[in-house]
C-alpha cells in the first residue's frame, strides 16, 4: 500500500538498521513508501539519501542504531538513561518484517491481556488471566504515553528466570512508532530490565521491527537472548498478520475496548491528537 505520509509522520526520528548491519559501501533501504540510498564509506560515515532529493537527510546514531528522518523534528530522540548504564548487557535482537500497521504493533506490544493466550507457558498461563487495574496517561511535559503499576503472572518472565513469578511492568511511549517498557529484573531486585522496541514503518501495511535488550544478565550467552526475545516476539507477527483491518482503527467505536485497553485508549487519543494517520484507517478511508 503506497500512501504519502502526513507531515506529523514525516516529522520523526525513524531507526532503518544497527550501525553493525549496515554493509560498507551502497545498500537500499525504504521508509514512509520512499526509497533510500544508504551508502557506508570505509571510515564509517553513513549518508543517506532519500529517491527525488539531492540533499542527504539528517541522521542520528543512538542506542546502536543509525536514525534518520524524512521531515523536521521538533525534538532530539528521547533518551533512555538506563541505556549508558556500564554493567547492562546490549542485545540487539535483528530487524523483524510484518505485515502490519507499525502503530499495530506498538498498540500489540502494550497490551497485557494477550500474554496467556499468545506467549503460554511464558510470559503468561491459564487460569491466571486476569489484568488487574493499572494506570495509563498522556504525560503532557514529556508528551508520551506511560502505563504505570501493571503486574501479570508469569512463568518465564525473563531467560534467566529459575520460577514463575509476579512481573511488575511500567510501558513507555515516546514516539508514535517507538515504545519500551521496564520491566521486573530476576537478577537484581532493585532494578529494571529494558526492553526497547523501535518499528520502521516501511510502508502503511508492512515493516521492520527492531527488538533491542538492556538487561542485568551476566550469565546466558548472546544467542540465548536473542532466541528467546525473537521466540516472544514471532509469536506476536502470527497475531499482528492475521488481525484486520491490517491498519489502525482511530474513529470512535471502531474496536471495542475493554478495561485492560487502557493504553491502547491513551495511545491512541495521543495519535489523534498529534495528526498521525499514516497506518491508520483514516486515512484509507
């Protein structure tokens, strides 16, 4: 599906690969329907070019990725000050393609609710279904979404995790197409593991997901982690590529939303409330 993005859209900092993954000499890569040229020279400088311009576009390197946009920011990328944190381990998890709404699988990765039936015996189980009150805002001085006080059982919260236990999660918005969340630490009670998810909207109905860990996990290898996040998160594209519409509902009453739909409500009044359409059904309309 080819669709103009929107400037609202147009006016994001987007990761398109790891500084790791981006070959020496010229490659391809897309964004927003627009094609790019990324060329790498021996010294590691990156420019990237966007199909019909002759200036390069701006671009960013942070938390192992190289960024770029294809309109004018308003504001640097967020920052995650757990990510400079010398002891954490930096797992990038490759780049996941998916036939969806990017904003699909943001809203996908916020919800609780899906955990027992998606990811069983995981990050979730029958009989303990349940999502219990938590709490979500729009939070106005840093404009993102926050889902603070979540909890759910579950019986492998982390690769490290020896028992089921009760995970405390806190979920963090900062851009339309880029979320995270904190989530409880098997390995160090008084710390969080991060849990980043930057989506690259390709195009309106497909794109590439870049799951990246910041944990406190000095035991199980590089190989083991990306594994078990990939497992989670290929049970996820299952779910995403059968839902429908493919793009996200933004008109009043489009989906029924339940109590544990808190986020989703937030994030979405936020899309609303920013202009984003781009992946949404209205502008397909």
């Amino acid at each position: 599906m080819s669709t103009i993005a929107e400037k609202a859209a147009l006016d994001q900092w987007y990761v398109i690969d790891t500084e790791a993954d981006i070959p020496y000499g010229a490659s391809t890569n897309r964004l927003l329907g627009v094609d790019l040229q990324v060329t790498r020279s021996k010294d590691g400088e990156v420019v990237v070019k966007a199909a019909g311009r002759e200036e390069p576009l701006a671009i960013e390197r942070r938390f192992g990725f190289i960024w770029t946009t294809l309109g004018a920011p308003e504001r640097d990328i967020f920052p995650v000050p757990e990510t400079d944190e010398p002891d954490r381990r930096y797992v990038p998890c490759g780049a996941v393609s998916v036939k969806a709404s990017g904003l699909r699988i943001v809203e996908n990765f916020l919800d609780l609710a899906h955990f027992p039936f998606v990811h069983t015996d995981i990050l979730g189980s029958e009989p303990h279904t349940e999502v219990t009150h938590y709490n979500a805002e729009i939070r106005r001085d840093v404009d993102e979404v926050w889902a603070t006080n979540c909890q759910f059982f579950q019986p492998q919260a982390a690769l490290s995790a020896k028992e089921g236990i009760m995970t405390q999660y806190i979920y963090r918005v900062m851009t339309p197409f880029t979320t995270l969340l904190y989530k409880t630490c098997p390995n160090a009670a008084n710390r969080w593991d991060v849990i980043c998810l930057f989506v690259q909207p390709v195009e309106e109905d497909f794109c590439r997901a870049h799951p990246v860990m910041y944990l406190i996990d000095d035991e199980s290898t590089l190989a083991s982690l990306v594994h078990f996040q990939q497992l989670i998160f290929l049970q996820d594209r299952i779910i995403l590529e059968n839902q429908r519409p493919i793009l996200l509902p933004l008109e009043p009453r489009a989906e029924i939303p339940t109590r544990a739909d808190a986020t989703s409500i937030a994030y979405r009044r936020w899309l609303k409330e920013k202009g984003i359409t781009y992946g949404t059904t209205l502008q397909a309309a």
